[in-house]
C-alpha cells in the first residue's frame, strides 16, 4: 500500500519544529527514525495532513556526560546507543538492551526519542528508561516541562506528550557504584517484540546486601510496569537464587495480562517471574 498524502515540513531548528506543531499538532506526526510511523502511512493506520521531519535538527542528536550522568538528544541513533562506551561505561544497561531491539538495519535509522514516544509496551527502551529513573524534557512552543519515565508512559502507544509537544532530551541520573544490571527477555525470533521481558538493576550496599532494586516488566501490562513489592522484598537481603526467587513469585503474582494470538496471560505470568529470577538462578527460559 502507498501513504495518504500529507504536506511534508523540513525544520531545521527546534523552535521550527515547534511553531509547525502549535499550528499543525492535532493534524502532524513528527519523523524520526520512521521505524514505526512509516509502517503505520503505508497500512494508512496513520493518516496525518502534515508530516515535521525531525533528522535535520541536529540539537536533537547528542549524547554527552551531564552531571556525573547521562544527556541523550531525542534523535540519538539506536546504534549509537549499542556502540557507544560512554553509554556502556555509564548506562550499562542500556548497552545490555539494544542487541534486543529489532534488527541492525533497524537500529541504524531508529531513534530513542522515536521508540520512547511511539510506547509499545513490548518495547526494551521505554522499559529501561523507567528502571534508570530517567526523566524526559518536552518542549511546546515558549515552554518546556520534564516528565519522569514512570509517567510518561499511559497505555497502549500512549503517552503524555500532547500535539504540540516535541520529545527533546532524556537525562539519566549518575550509575551509581556497586550497581549491577540484568535484562532478560523471550520472543518468537530474535529481533521480534518480546512476548516478554524483564528489566533489572541491583544496588549492593558496603555491607554486600541489596541495597536498591528496579524491576520493570514489559510485553505484560499495557505500559512498562514497575513492581514495586518485588523491589522492596530485594532491598536488604542478599543477593542469590532465595531472594530472587521470592522476587520472581512477587511478579508473577502481581500481573495480570491479558491472552492475545501470540501467548496466554498465564504463560506470561509465569514467564516473568521466571525472568526476573533468572540472573540468580542461572536457568534458562523457554
């Protein structure tokens, strides 16, 4: 199938992008990486009358150590992520999660603002976002405000961005020491959307017990899901196969997806708690 027809928009500056979303947002979709919205023309599932091309606004396309943490542009390549040290130095679990997003060739074109404003809830990068207690900057035309991850995300392909809103930056806070991370994830095939999976960090305190946990499901709930009880049931324990394992039952207990054509809710149940247990356990999901 061919796209609708729209009128195409080439900014160049932020702010150009912005006065075309204060005058068009209702009837626009913004292009970065087009990894998902180009699908969504060519099946007309999206049917916008003006299409704001974001890839020549290169403010939107950095990534560079901020306060003993990370800044990363809305545009910043997948790839870039992937391949990046600093990334892998100071957001390791960022590193951890990018062989699992789509394929190289998709990496190569899309974006971290794209896949954290499109909201698949089978996405690894609005998980991981919301394990790092990143926080998201987005810009109208003559303001901005900053969202955490937790409450970016609302449904299904469904944030709190509103038309006229630009997703300009993502900060990440310092890595802190002694901190690991885990993400672990099933799909049909690799590079498919996960039927599910779970994002994990783990910080030890001087004492070698946990002394902070992030756990965040995804594929399972209709946004990244936080479990919070899973979280606290880690913090001052030590770490191995007892504690994980009792996290691991927390989650499964805690969710409740829905069947689709793809998996039962049970299974994904089940799955989840298997996968946040298994950096402990040493099992292997199937």
């Amino acid at each position: 199938m061919k796209a609708p027809r729209f009128k195409y928009h080439d900014p160049t500056t932020v702010e150009e992008a912005l006065d075309l979303l204060a005058r068009y947002g209702d009837d626009a979709k913004v292009l970065a990486g087009g990894q998902s919205l180009l699908p969504a023309l060519n099946f007309r599932l999206a049917r916008p009358g003006h299409l704001i091309d974001a890839n020549r606004i290169a403010e939107l396309d950095g990534l560079a150590a901020r306060d003993g943490g990370l800044t990363l542009g809305a545009l910043v390549r997948q790839r870039t992520l992937e391949r990046s040290a600093l990334v892998q130095a100071q957001a390791p679990l960022i590193a951890r999660a990018m062989p699992f997003v789509g394929h190289p060739q998709i990496r190569n074109r899309g974006t971290l603002g794209g896949s954290l404003a499109h909201a698949d809830p089978a996405a690894e990068l609005p998980a991981v976002m919301v394990a790092l207690d990143a926080r998201l900057t987005l810009r109208r035309a003559g303001s901005e405000r900053t969202v955490a991850a937790e409450d970016f995300f609302v449904s299904y392909l469904t944030t709190v961005l509103e038309p006229d809103e630009l997703l300009t930056r993502i900060d990440l806070p310092p890595w802190p020491a002694r901190t690991g991370s885990s993400l672990q994830e099933v799909a049909m095939r690799m590079g498919d959307f996960a039927l599910g999976g779970v994002a994990t960090t783990l910080t030890l305190g001087i004492d070698g017990r946990i002394a902070r946990a992030r756990i965040v499901c995804f594929g399972v709930d209709e946004r990244p899901l936080r479990v919070a009880e899973a979280e606290v049931s880690l913090e001052g324990a030590t770490p191995g196969e007892a504690a994980f394992a009792e996290a691991g039952r927390i989650v499964s207990v805690r969710l409740a997806p829905p069947d689709d054509v793809h998996a039962s809710g049970a299974y994904r149940k089940r799955l989840a708690g298997v996968l946040t247990r298994l950096p402990s356990s040493g099992e292997r999901a199937a």
